[in-house]
C-alpha cells in the first residue's frame, strides 16, 4: 500500500475516530492571538505549499506542489523563517525541478537544521520512491539512502531526537515491508528491525535514538510498537484493539492513537505509567511532540477539519487547542493540519489561506 505514491510522507498516517475524557478544550479570545503566523509562499511554477517539518534553527521544510509539464508535481524545500522577514531563502529545489525532474517530498528535518530526509521518485511518472538525505548547509549535498534490494522501493519519515538515526521502511528482494533505520553520519543502514510476526510488514516513524524507534507492524491489524534496541524485537504498546505510534520525544514518551470499541482516540505511552487516551475531535491524527510534552495534528470539529495542539505536560488535566482560535481571524487562514513543532513550541503544517493551500508556521508571541 506505501508502494509508489510520491506523498507517502505527507499521508502515511491513517488514523480513524473520537476521543474521550480528561480534557479541557481551550478557546482563547481571538482578539488577543497568540501566535504569529508565517505563510510559506509558492515559487516558480508550483501553485501550492505543505508544511511537513520544523527544526529549533529557524528553518522549516515543506512540499511544494504543481501540475507542471501535464505532470503533478512535487518538489521538497525548505526555507529560513523570521516574524520579520517571512519565508525566505527556498533552497533544495534541484531534488525535483518541476519539470521533466524527480518528484521529491521531505518528511523531516534535524534539530540543529543541519539535514533533511524525504523520498524521492527514481523515474517519470511512477517509479519506485527512494529516500534520500540532504544537507542543508553550504553546497548542497544529496545521498540516496540504500534498501534492503536492488530497485526496491525506500521511504525515510523521520530523525530521530539525537540526529544520528533515520527512521523509515524498505521492501526487500520478497516485497516484504521492513522498518529500517540508517545512521546519520554515513547513511547506511543501521538496522532491519522485525515485525511482530514474521513476513507482517513493519514501518519506523520516528525514535529518540537509533536504539529507540517506534512505529508500526500487523497483528491481526495496525499495532504500535517500540523497538528498544536496534536489532531487538518489536514491544507491543498497550492498546484495547489497534493502535499507531507515531512520534517519540527527549523523554522517551511515545505519542500516537488507540482504538478500542470502534472509537479511535489520540494515545500517549508514557516513560512511566500507564497509556493515557485524551482528545475530543474526531478522526484525530496526531503528529508531532516536543519535549515540552506538547502534540500537534488535526483533527474534526463541527467546523470542520482543524489544527489541533495538545498539552500534555498535565496528564490529569489535558488542555485541547483548536489552533485557529489562537490566531488573527483577519489574516484569512484556515489552519487544517500541524505536523511539527519544535521546542521553542513553533509550528509547521498547512491550511488554507483565501482559499488556497498554503504551508504556515506560528510563532508564539512575545509576552
């Protein structure tokens, strides 16, 4: 199913439901926001922008969409922020030119800024997706991060806390799903990690370190899961019937959903304790937590698909945020998704702006 689409890393996510109890949805008056927001504009021929990742170094990165050449097209990008001077200084455009080049998406940033990773299509239209990693500093360089079998497919979805490890999943010579985690620093694979059951497929999302990642494999369905070694065996997270583990944050507190009865609901696993179930929206998909146990996603209200934040630095007391009401209605956006978020609590995804898709970033005001 992740097998050749260029967005993987931008709807990798399939999570379904509506949340429950212990939590205190937060309006704030809107004549008071809390946030600055910064569009990520559009550039050459491409006539859209997502959001997809933010690092603590005033750079973001996104996607850039467009139908070019007869051809949808995406190319990944990122740029340097201020409140001041907006989006500037677009740069990884030659991963995909927009024309007769490779589609390229960037699914995550490091800390420092210092590299991204993404896929990549290898061919014109739909060929195999390959992972890369980038720098982002100086000459630009570009590597394709090795699978486990010639001309198999390959996807890279995130880095871990530390930088020294990418998280994702390749195919083997079988077309089996591996999670895969390659090290940083030579972009080799590090570590094939094993499903819950042999020849289930199994993917990695993120991880604090290359000895801590988490994810996904099947049991009878969809189950998070955390590997904490790098050639250990999957732990199940505890979880009523399925469940997805998308981020990890500095304190190995692992965020993502359970379902139990029908209903999903946003989850948190943490260090010590037991899982903790929160949310009110619907169709919740979190993303992103920091290390301020702040999460970040979307997810349904009665007005719609929304950016949703969490705090979570009180399991007892959960704080909802809709982050349209923490913004200037005046601006005209319509914040749909959040996808990072650093740990200053500034915020990557998309929305629409006058009605057209466009990446943001929010920074919060100063006091």
């Amino acid at each position: 199913m992740y097998r050749n689409t260029v967005l993987l890393v931008l709807t990798a996510l399939a999570i379904f439901g509506l949340t429950t109890t212990s939590l205190v949805a937060q309006e704030e008056d809107p004549a008071a926001p809390a946030y600055d927001v910064i569009e990520i504009p559009p550039f050459g021929a491409f006539e859209q922008t997502q959001g997809t990742a933010i690092s603590d170094a005033s750079i973001a990165a996104f996607v850039a969409l467009g139908d070019i050449q007869g051809l949808p097209t995406a190319n990944a990008a990122i740029c340097k922020y201020s409140v001041a001077k907006g989006c500037a200084d677009t740069d990884l455009g030659f991963i995909g030119d927009g024309g007769s080049g490779i589609s390229a998406t960037v699914s995550a940033i490091s800390r420092d800024g210092k590299f991204v990773v993404g896929t990549r299509q290898t061919e014109r239209p739909l060929g195999p997706n390959q992972a890369f990693w980038q720098s982002t500093q100086g000459k630009l360089t570009r590597v394709d991060l090795p699978g486990l079998a010639v001309g198999q497919p390959t996807n890279a979805l995130g880095i871990t806390v530390d930088a020294r490890g990418i998280t994702g999943f390749g195919f083997d010579k079988d077309n089996v799903m591996f999670a895969l985690v390659w090290e940083s620093a030579t972009r080799k694979i590090s570590a094939e990690l094993s499903p819950l059951q042999k020849g289930a497929p199994a993917l990695a999302y993120s991880g604090t370190s290359r000895l801590f990642v988490v994810g996904i494999s099947a049991k009878n369905g969809e189950r998070g899961v955390k590997w904490i070694a790098a050639s250990g065996q999957p732990v199940e997270l505890p979880t009523d019937t399925e469940s997805i583990a998308v981020a990890a944050n500095l304190f190995f507190d692992i965020l993502g959903t359970n379902r139990a009865n029908g209903t999903t609901k946003c989850a948190l696993w943490p260090l010590k304790g037991n899982r903790v179930d929160f949310g009110t929206v619907k169709f919740p998909e979190p993303r992103a937590l920091n290390d301020s146990s702040i999460a970040v996603g979307k997810g349904m209200t009665a007005k719609g698909q929304r950016a949703m934040m969490w705090d979570l630095s009180d399991l007892k007391n959960i704080q909802e945020v809709d982050l349209n009401n923490q913004i200037d209605p005046k601006l005209g956006w319509v914040l749909t998704v959040a996808t990072g978020i650093n740990s200053r609590g500034e915020i990557v995804g998309s929305g629409l702006l006058n009605k057209k898709v466009r990446g943001f970033i929010l920074v919060p005001k100063k006091k």
